[in-house]
C-alpha cells in the first residue's frame, strides 16, 4: 500500500497547492537534518543497482527517473531531493533576474483527473541567485539548469536573456534546457518557431564551444506543437548540432477531463500537467524517435504516475524519463517504484 497516496496526499490536498509545497519542502530539509536523517531516506527510497546506470549526452545517469523542472525552481533542496532515489534533478525555469511570476493563486489540483493546473509565470530568484546555491550544494548527483526569458524582456531580445542565465550557471550544471515552450510567459512559445529558436539555439551552441568544460544543451518542446512543427523541431535538432529533446512540457489543452466544465473555466488559463497529458507526450516522443531515426536522445516527460507509464516513455523512444505531477500525487516512493518496475523489465 502507498502510505503517502492513502493517508498523506489527502491531508495535503485540503491545503492551497503553493502553500503547501513549501511546508512538505521545508519538512524535508528537517527530516534532512536529523541525525541519520539523509541515511534514513535513502535507504527507504533508492535502489542501488548498477544496472540501472544510463550514459546519455556523455553524461552518466545513476537510474533514468529525474525530477522534472518545475519543483525545485531556485535550487534551494538539491541536496535533501537528491536522498530522495532521483538520477538527476532540474532547476528552474531559471530567467537573469529575479522576478516574482504572476499573480496568486497560480497553482491548482484537478484530483478528479490527478493534474495540476499552473500559471507561475517563472517566478525565481535569478540565475545569479541559483549559481550561489548550486556552488554550496554537498551531492554530487547531475543537475540540470532550465533557462528562460524574464517577462518583461521582448522576444527579439530574448536570446540575451538565454545567454546572461547561461553564463551564470554553467560553472555549476551538467546540462541545460531551452526553455521556450511555457504558456505561462506571454509570447514565449512564439520563440519555438524555426527561425527565433535556431538563432538561439546556434548562439548557445557557439557561446558553449568557447567553454573549457561543454554542458549538453537540450530544447524543452510544447506537446501542443503540429507534424510539421515537430518537423521543424527534428530539423532543427540536427542542424543546430544540440544534444537532445525533452518532449514534453506542459499543454493548454482540455480535451477529455473529468473534472467540471465550470471548475475547468474558473481555474482559467495555465499548462496543464498530469495523468491527462500523458498519451500526448508518448505521441510526440513516439514521433520525434521515428522522424529522426533515434539521432538524439529525448527526455521523456508528461503523465508519468506508475513504472509501466514510465516504461510506455522509454519504449516509445525516450533515453530518460522526468516525473513532475506523478511525485505530487504518488509520493516519493514513485522513483523507487520505476527503477523496481525497470529492473523486472529487463
């Protein structure tokens, strides 16, 4: 039995979603602290196995599970989630400068449909800000940086935003992911279109070749995006030389929820992440495997709540698989349980 799913989740769920992320966060990093507290949690959560071990990117991954983007934005738990049996972990969306997203409340639970509904707006701190707290960090474990523009900065002058984040956290990420696919910023997603989007993907690529040490640098895509976009998505990949996919960030679609019009309608504009996205995600990562004949890995991400909806990712054509919504309404022992389901399906 999920102790969390059963007895936990349905205290939390009476509480405001943001609010209450910070209490369990902050719970965490007490727990954390207790002496044996960091042995405590890892013993209950990973499964040591070396045969669970990934390289992708040139990277090598301890277990394929990360932690999606989204959950940990200033890098403030690194250390406490990474005793939580994750392979790696994603900051972010981190912008150049601190701002404070939009307004409240911004974050809200469809439990009929296991979802969330989010229109933060990149609320973070900074990537300066990030830096600091990433060069203190005591794991080892890979970290991602998630970068993006900040609102107020027009698209033609978002590439300078990409490569002020860039250069703050390349000292200390393993990676980077182009964030260009919220709905939640005004206009980003207009920056996905092929010629914005190789302008920035080529600067980055150029600015990292000058670097001593290469971070991979993966583009995070829409599951909302046509064929012929996704198209243009494979294209791009492969004349740009960047070094894979996440496939997929949030959708504003509603099609097909159980909840209420009426909740549906007075929650009002945000991504949609959860149960319901999942099928699309597959979709795309299905099509981006077969259209580039596995030329590049893909994140797989979207909908992930149990190890058979995880294996679904990797045989569709994904290297690595992100939880987000499913470790909200799952609990931690989720990771535990993916990397148990992977090993059985060897």
């Amino acid at each position: 039995m999920n102790l969390y799913k059963s007895l936990i989740f349905p205290i939390l769920k009476k509480f405001d979603p943001e609010k209450i992320h910070y209490t369990v966060t902050d719970l965490l990093k007490i727990v954390y602290k207790l002496p044996f507290g960091k042995s405590i949690l890892r013993s209950l959560y990973e499964v040591p196995d070396k045969s669970l071990e990934r390289t992708v990117f040139g990277l090598t991954f301890k277990n394929p599970v990360g932690l999606a983007a989204g959950f940990d934005k200033n890098a403030r738990w690194i250390d406490e989630l990474s005793s939580l049996g994750f392979g790696f972990l994603e900051i972010g969306t981190v912008t150049p400068k601190a701002q404070p997203g939009n307004p409240k409340p911004r974050l809200f639970r469809l439990v009929d449909d296991e979802a969330i509904i989010n229109r933060m707006g990149f609320n973070n701190e900074g990537s300066f800000n990030a830096a600091q707290l990433l060069k203190a960090r005591k794991s080892n474990l890979i970290i991602g940086g998630n970068i993006g523009k900040n609102k107020v900065t027009p698209n033609e002058d978002a590439l300078s935003d990409y490569v002020l984040a860039f250069e703050d956290l390349h000292p200390y990420v393993d990676y980077f992911v182009v964030n260009v696919s919220s709905p939640n910023t005004p206009g980003l997603r207009e920056l996905q279109d092929k010629e914005p989007l190789s302008r920035i993907l080529n600067s980055l690529m150029e600015l990292n070749a000058t670097k001593e040490i290469k971070r991979p640098i993966l583009l995070k895509i829409a599951p909302d995006l046509t064929e012929s976009q996704l198209d243009d998505i494979v294209e791009i990949t492969l004349s740009t030389g960047i070094d894979g996919l996440i496939a997929t960030n949030t959708t504003i679609d509603r099609s097909g929820l159980k909840s209420s019009d009426a909740l549906v309608t007075e929650i009002g504009a945000g991504g949609l992440s959860g149960k319901p996205v999942k099928d699309k995600s597959t979709a795309v990562i299905s099509y981006l495997s077969k259209k580039s004949k596995g030329a590049f890995p893909i994140i797989g991400v979207g909908g992930i709540y149990s190890a058979e909806d995880a294996i679904e990712k990797l045989n569709a054509g994904a290297a690595l698989i992100q939880v987000y919504s499913g470790f909200i309404y799952e609990g931690p022992a989720l990771i535990k349980d993916i990397c148990k389901g992977i090993l059985k399906n060897k």
